[in-house]
C-alpha cells in the first residue's frame, strides 16, 4: 500500500524542471522544421543541429518518467489515449487539408506521393516519419508502450507491434529507444541525486571517449542530452504547466510552418527575417489554436492533457 501511495503522490506532483526542459525541447525541434537556405556558420547550427538535443532530452525524458508508472497494468489503454488518437488526429489533420489543396493545383508534398503511400506512409508510418513528420517521435514512443504492454500480458499491443514487423519498420529511430532506455536506468539507479561532482566527471569522460571513438555513431550527443537533463531535472525553481501546451506546439508546429511559409516569402525573402518569423509564428499560432481547443475543452487532441 505504502508503494503504490508513494507512486501516485509521485505522478500528481508536478516537475517544473520536467516542464521546463519539455517546452525548451519542443521550441528547438521547431527549429528544425523551418524552411531556410543556412547552410553554414552559427545560425545552420542554432537551426539544424542544436535542435536534435531537443529530441534527445524528451526520449530521455520518457524513460524517466514511465518509471512512476511501470507496474500500470492500464498502460496500453492510457497510451492509446495520449498518443495514437492525438497522432492521428494530428496527421488526418494535415491529410485532408493537402489533399483539397491539391484539387486546386498546389501541392504542398515534397516527400510522398498522391497514391497509397498517403495512407501507409503518411498516416501510418510503416517505414518512414508520416506526413506530419515531428509527429514520428509519437508513433515510436507508442510503440515502445506497446512492448512494454506486453510485460502485463496486454496482448493487444501485438495488434499493433504485428503488422509493423510484416509490412514495415518496428521503429523509424533507434535512438528515441536507446535513450528512453537509458532515461529508465537513470531514475531506478537514481542517477539523477547522485553526487554532482562524480556524476558530471563521469558523465564529461564518457562525452569526451565517445567523440574521439563513437563519433561515427553520434554517441556522444546522446551522452550530452543525458547530461543535460540529469543537470536540471532536480533543481529547485518554480515554472508554469505547459504539458498540454507543449504537446499540441510539437503536433502541430510543422504544418503550420509549410502553411505560412509561402505567405511570408512573398512578403520579404530576406532569410533571417523567413527564420525569426517562422519561428515566431509557429509558436504563437498553436498557441491560438491551443486556446481555442481549450475553450472547446477538446481534450482529447492532447491526449486528455488538460
């Protein structure tokens, strides 16, 4: 009684670093998805190459997480809730509207085709990030429950898991998987509290050994991100709950990217002004939209998050 006590008081109380390092993730991988012609210098690395430590940290993040809640015999069901019905959403969303636009002659598809590949590639994902492409990251994390399902005999997952391993790619990125797995480690061996000397020597040796002999397998970024949120993961400050928030920006940010982005080129091509404004106003347009499927109380688009 008293673990299971302990578990819920554990999962209801908030996390602002948790919080903080979640909506700071998110904001970079909207970086990512600008449309920009940097192919150099700081501002290629502010837009290509520090986002990745965004996705990096949320993997982490995960792991971390699920240890709260690894004996939920519920798992599936929940996950099913918050993640395949908000990704789903999330690209039938962009799907019709791409398709209508098409009947007018414009076509707004630079990686998949008008055929059969818009339902097993763009909506299902069975070999390649779907039409809404952050939302890839979604579809591997429900696949890892899905496993994990299966540890509480929930053999429903299988219906999922099955027809990836036939026709398809288990997961798009090994790396989502490899770090959730080491977010999970690091809070049941309490990586996180232990002493803080030790563990950034520890942590800045591993960084320095895998760039000079894993480069090749950009292992140290991973050792970067991992050092990065056992950094901040327990510090103490005060932050706002933006969980809801923060998931509906990471659905929604690229397709109101590609949807904007002709409109501002047309109105001043100057490649700096085209990256702060897509930026600018990805966040501040799912911001609106956010409000608005609050005030509709619309949940459900972000898995039951608010």
């Amino acid at each position: 009684m008293l673990q299971n006590s302990n578990m819920q008081n554990s999962l209801k109380s908030t996390n602002y670093p948790i919080e903080f390092m979640r909506i700071a993730g998110v904001i970079l991988i909207t970086f990512t998805h600008i449309k920009h012609d940097f192919t150099t210098g700081t501002v290629f690395f502010v837009l290509e190459d520090l986002p990745k430590f965004g996705t990096m940290v949320l993997s982490v993040i995960s792991g971390y997480l699920y240890y709260n809640y690894r004996y939920d015999a519920n798992l599936l069901s929940k996950k099913i809730k918050s993640l395949l019905i908000p990704y789903l959403i999330a690209n039938i969303a962009v799907l019709l509207p791409v398709l209508l636009i098409k009947a007018t002659g414009y076509n707004f598809l630079n990686r998949l085709t008008y055929d059969s590949s818009l339902i097993t590639e763009g909506l299902f994902a069975l070999t390649s990030p779907p039409i809404n492409p952050p939302t890839y990251f979604i579809r591997d994390l429900f696949i890892i429950f899905c496993f994990l399902s299966l540890i509480h005999k929930d053999y429903r997952a299988l219906l999922f898991i099955l027809p990836l391993l036939f026709f398809g790619k288990i997961f798009i990125r090994l790396d989502v998987v490899l770090l959730f797995i080491i977010g999970f480690i690091s809070h049941k061996f309490s990586w996180d509290t232990a002493n803080p000397v030790l563990k950034n020597i520890l942590l800045a040796a591993v960084i320095a050994l895998s760039y000079f002999f894993l480069k090749e397998y950009d292992f140290y970024k991973y050792a970067i991100a991992l050092c990065i949120f056992l950094n901040v993961v327990n510090l103490k400050f005060s932050f706002i709950k933006t969980g809801a928030y923060t998931y509906f920006l990471h659905l929604y940010h690229s397709p109101v990217i590609i949807f904007i982005f002709p409109a501002l080129n047309l109105i001043y091509p100057n490649p700096y002004f085209l990256a702060a404004s897509q930026i600018i106003l990805a966040i501040s347009i799912c911001y609106a939209m956010f409000r608005v499927i609050k005030k509709l109380n619309w949940s459900f688009v972000v898995g039951n998050r608010f």
